[in-house]
C-alpha cells in the first residue's frame, strides 16, 4: 500500500504536474481498481453460494451482499478514521488505531481553502490520488473481508446476527489490524514498528532496515478472515448431521463463475494496491497471475495423484489459494519466484482442507483450509523469496523473522478479540433451530427458495 502525505494542492491537480501532485491517471486506475474489488464480493458470493446445498444458497449469498451494506456503512462513519485518520491529520498514529471521530463520515477530505487566486485541499491526497478515492478503494477490502468468514458458518448462523457480528467485528479487529499494518501502527514501518522493535533502526543506512511487507493484505484480510472463520466454526458448532449426511456442491457453474469473478476482480486488489499505473504495478499484474495459474496446477496434481480426478471444484478452489498467497508477496517476488510461491500454496491449501475431519470442526466451505493456510504461507514467504531481503536472495534472516511475527501477532489478535466478540453475542441468539436447518435456512430466514421446483 502506499504511503498517505497530506498536502495542499491546486484545484485542477487531476493533470499531472509534479512528484506531490494528484495524477489523472492513477486516479483513475485507483477508481476502477475500487470497482473491481467491491465486484469480488458478489463473485464470493456466486462461489460459495454454489458451494452450498440447495436449501441454503441464497442466505449464503445473501451473508456477503449484507456485507457490503453494514460494512460501508461502518466504514464511511468511522473506519477510514480508525485506519488512516492519523496520516492526513498529523497526529501521532496509535499502536493499535487512529481516532474514529477526526475524520468521522470522511467530510473532512473535500475541504477547500483560498489562497490567492487557488483553491487549494486542506488535507490532500492519498499518494497521487485523491484521500476520498483511496476511502472507496480501502472501503471495498473491509467489506470482502467480513463476507469471507461467512463461509465457515454456512447453513446455521441466523442472519440477523450474522449483520451484528459482522459490524462489531470489522469496528474491532479489522480497523486496528488495518491501522496497524497500512496505518503507519505497529506493524507498520521499519522505524517505529515491529521491525525496529526487533532489530534497532539505523537512520543513516536506510537499507540495512527490513520493515514488515503486506502488500495488499495478506494479513488484513487473508489472515484476518481466516482465523475468524476458525473461531466461529469451533465457538458455532458443527452442522446437524456433519460426517454423516454429505455436503455437495449444488451447482458447480456457479463456483467456477465465483472463481473467474475473483480472480478478475483481484487485479484491482493486489494492481490498485500501488496506488499508481506504473511498472510495478505491471510487475504485481504479472506475479498475481502467475501465481495463481501455478496454484492451480498444483492442487489439480495433488487431486489427481490422492483421488485419482482432478476436479473442477479444485480448480476453482486452487485459484484462490494461489491469489491468496501472492496477494502479501505481489510487489516484493520476481515472476519465477512467484509461480514457486503459487505452486506450494495449490499444495498445501489442497492437504489443508481435510483438517476440519481431523480435527472435528466444520469450517463449511474451507475458509480455515485456503485463506487461513494461504495467506499464512504468503506472508511468511516474503522473508523466503523476496528480492534482495529474501533468505534464498541474498538476504539475511531478519525479513523472515519480521513476517513471521506479523503472521503470528495477526493469529493472536484476530483469535482473542474474535472470541471475545463471540460471546458477547451469543447470548442474543445466533444459530438457527435444529429443525430449521433441516428444512432449510433459506425458507426459514427469508421465506424463499432459490429454484420453483414441481
């Protein structure tokens, strides 16, 4: 992610006209990039709606468009204040978040002043883009975090309390976890983050420092949503008849579908986090596809060689597991390290998804087994593959050591404070009837049925 600079800037700035001034271009890219990943969640929602059985598609769609509605909203009113209000403000960034109410409904950021003959921004832009643009851009990560977890709990969570949950938890765990990674937090810059916590800060040999790498959310989101998922999966219980009663895909077009819409969309996650058209972005275009091609490939093969088919639904799976992965690592591998990166995670996502029997939790549609494992493996891949501070490139230990205890301080924050969340509300009430389930949680929760059937 790139960096916030407040800045005072001339009202036709949209015309490229120097290093801090807004671009027209990279604008412009940053609000496509933000329209492709808001359309990520309603391909989540194809994907793990055709995942589900019959009798509870649409609430499990229905659990990722209630995200992008709670979400949204929480994060205009308060979020983009409680990740990133520090750096256009200049206040002190706290350790964990920014202030929810310096930049409270984000108004704040179409301010103007006169000076002379110029209309100037008060507080500037985000990189070269506009601070309102990059609110959009941030907004839509927030809201495809939320609706990832939702797979874990698919077919027995009451939807009501799916929405509460969902705006408790983005206020609580993924804001912090945001401000401390992109937010200039804790886990942020080699200067006064974990890094020089770890290894000291030496201002005059800038590259002797190793900071923390995240390029797009390896921890925020993949992390992030996947230890949730576990959280929930223990705390909620298994579903009535689990290991008993199988669980097929009701429509396997529709998850290959889901899949082609993420992977489409994950060009504006991983591209748009650069904030800028330039050639790293043409770099982490190449490494996302590169990877997630490999990913593919490689959960194919193990299908292939352990059940004797590769699948259609591995397929699809492989594709997330391998834009996962690279999703930290994009902007910091070459491309061959890259199709290296992908071809582990497609393997170890694979072996990761049987787990849940052995260990008796029912992680639904295999949150814990993809986004959990994966984006554990990216992140700490960096301190392996990346260039000049990786282990097998030249550098030394410390860049594995900074992205392993990220990884493990993103573990341990999402698992407390997820767990927490959990009990306070529980109480009111969020699994359906056992009955319920059995009919179905589509005619109990909504009163509809995906398919008029004779």
């Amino acid at each position: 992610m790139v960096s916030a600079v407040p800045l005072l800037l001339p009202d036709d700035a949209f015309a490229p006209f120097g290093p801090d001034g807004l671009s027209a271009g990279d604008t412009a890219w940053v609000l496509t990039a933000a329209a492709l990943v808001l359309f990520m969640t309603p391909g989540l929602a194809f994907f793990y709606g055709g995942l589900s059985r019959q009798k509870s598609v649409l609430n499990m769609m229905m659990m990722s468009f209630g995200s992008i509605g709670v979400v949204s909203v929480i994060y205009i009113l308060w979020g983009y204040s409680m990740s990133f209000s520090s750096a256009h403000t200049g206040a002190d960034p706290g350790l964990i978040f920014d202030n929810p109410f310096s930049l409270f409904g984000v108004s704040q950021l179409l301010e103007t002043k006169e000076v002379g003959e110029e209309t100037l921004y008060v507080l500037g832009g985000f990189g070269s883009v506009p601070a309102i643009v990059w609110v959009g851009f941030q907004l839509t990560f927030a809201v495809i975090t939320v609706a990832l977890i939702s797979g874990a709990v698919a077919e027995r969570m009451k939807f009501g309390t799916w929405l509460l949950f969902g705006g408790i938890w983005v206020t609580l765990v993924y804001f912090p976890l945001s401000h401390m990674v992109w937010g200039g937090g804790m886990l942020s810059g080699a200067e006064n983050g974990i890094a020089s916590w770890l290894f000291g800060y030496d201002a005059e040999a800038e590259a002797a420092n190793v900071p923390p790498i995240d390029f797009a959310g390896g921890t925020v989101v993949h992390i992030n949503a996947g230890m949730a998922a576990l959280v929930l999966a223990l705390l909620l219980g298994k579903r009535a008849g689990w290991g008993k009663t199988p669980y097929r895909p009701h429509n396997i077009p529709f998850v290959m579908l889901g899949a082609a819409i993420l992977w489409f969309g994950w060009f504006g996650f991983n591209v748009g986090s650069e904030g800028a058209a330039d050639m790293l972005a043409g770099l982490v275009w190449v490494n996302t596809t590169a990877a997630t091609a490999a990913a593919m490939l490689s959960w194919l093969l193990v299908e292939r060689i352990r059940d004797g088919h590769a699948t259609s639904v591995g397929a699809a799976s492989g594709i997330v597991a391998g834009l996962v992965a690279i999703t930290p690592a994009c902007g910091s591998l070459t491309p061959v390290w890259s199709l290296v990166l992908g071809a582990v995670a497609g393997i170890l996502s694979s072996l990761a998804i049987g787990m849940k029997y052995k260990f008796g939790y029912d992680d639904s549609l295999d949150v814990v087994g993809v986004h959990l494992v994966a984006g554990l493996w990216g992140t700490i891949a960096i301190g392996l593959f990346a260039t000049d501070t990786g282990l097998f490139l030249g550098g030394g230990i410390q860049q594995l050591v900074v992205q392993a205890v990220i990884a493990l301080v993103a573990v341990a924050f999402t698992g407390i404070m997820t767990v927490i969340i959990a009990f306070v509300v529980k109480p009111l009430g969020w699994r359906v009837a056992t009955e319920d389930e059995e009919t179905g949680i589509d005619e109990t929760e909504h009163a509809e049925t995906a398919y008029e059937l004779a």
